[in-house]
C-alpha cells in the first residue's frame, strides 16, 4: 500500500511543499496509461500542477514535451518525482545536482530508493522524500486544508 512521508518527515513539510509548488518534473514518466508513473502523473496535472515529463526516449507524453534529461528543462521546478528504480538513485542525485536551478524537493516513488542519497541531496538544500507516494500525499494535504 502506498505511504505517506516516514515520521523523519513529518506531514506538515510535506504538505507545504506540495501546496506551494506549481511544476513537478516526473523523471521517467511512461506514455502508456497503465503505468502508474502515467498515473500519478496525470492525476498531479488534474489536481492543476504544470507536469514536465522526463524520459530520454519520447518527445511528447501526453500532448507535453518530455526531455531526455533533468538538466534540459529550460525553466526551474519545484519538485522532481522520481519513477526510476532503487539501482539508479545515484544517477538521479547526480542528475538532479548537475540542474541549472535545483528543485525545493525529490520525490523518490516507492521502491525508487534514494536512502543512499538522501543526505547528499539535503546537503545542497533539497528536501527530500523517500519511498512514498505523491498521490496519496497530496490526497491527504488537500483533505486536511
């Protein structure tokens, strides 16, 4: 079942970060519905946030350009929501560090890891979320508001 932020990031962070955000970049977000990257990051876009899909095998997901990399988003995000596997969070730090502007938080879905990384990443002022996901965050901050 999905969860919401670990008691080493209380709700209340969460919720304001995601409640004065505007533009999530979901690092790979699939095309295909059933995806549950493609899911979730739908169900952001509904919820009225601008999505920047990142995916260096599309140029389009959803009628959105999709960039091959975090570092070619042209304009600053607010949050990266990583849908990459526990192997690559290394390679997601590194990416997310290397952004022109770095993003207020990283959003390791679940099973995307980023333990390893956590601290790197706060290090440069990121907070950062691990194993839990956006959706049900999100449902839980406007629930409460």
């Amino acid at each position: 079942m999905p969860k919401a932020p670990s008691p080493a990031k209380p709700m209340d962070s969460a919720c304001e970060i995601l409640l004065s955000a505007r533009r999530i970049a979901v690092l790979g977000m699939s095309p295909k519905a059933h995806r549950t990257s493609h899911a979730i990051a739908m169900y952001m876009r509904g919820a009225g946030y601008e999505i920047i899909p990142v995916n260096p095998g599309h140029d389009m997901i959803e009628g959105l350009d999709c960039y091959r990399s975090l570092e070619a988003i042209p304009e600053p995000v607010d949050i990266v929501d990583v849908f990459r596997g526990e192997r690559y969070q290394h390679e997601v730090c590194a990416d997310v560090l290397a952004m022109k502007t770095p993003p207020k938080a990283v959003w390791f879905q679940l099973n995307a890891g980023g333990e390893e990384v956590e601290g790197k990443l706060r290090d440069h002022g990121i907070e950062v979320f691990v194993d839990s996901c956006i959706k049900v965050v999100h449902s839980v901050c406007v629930g409460r508001g």
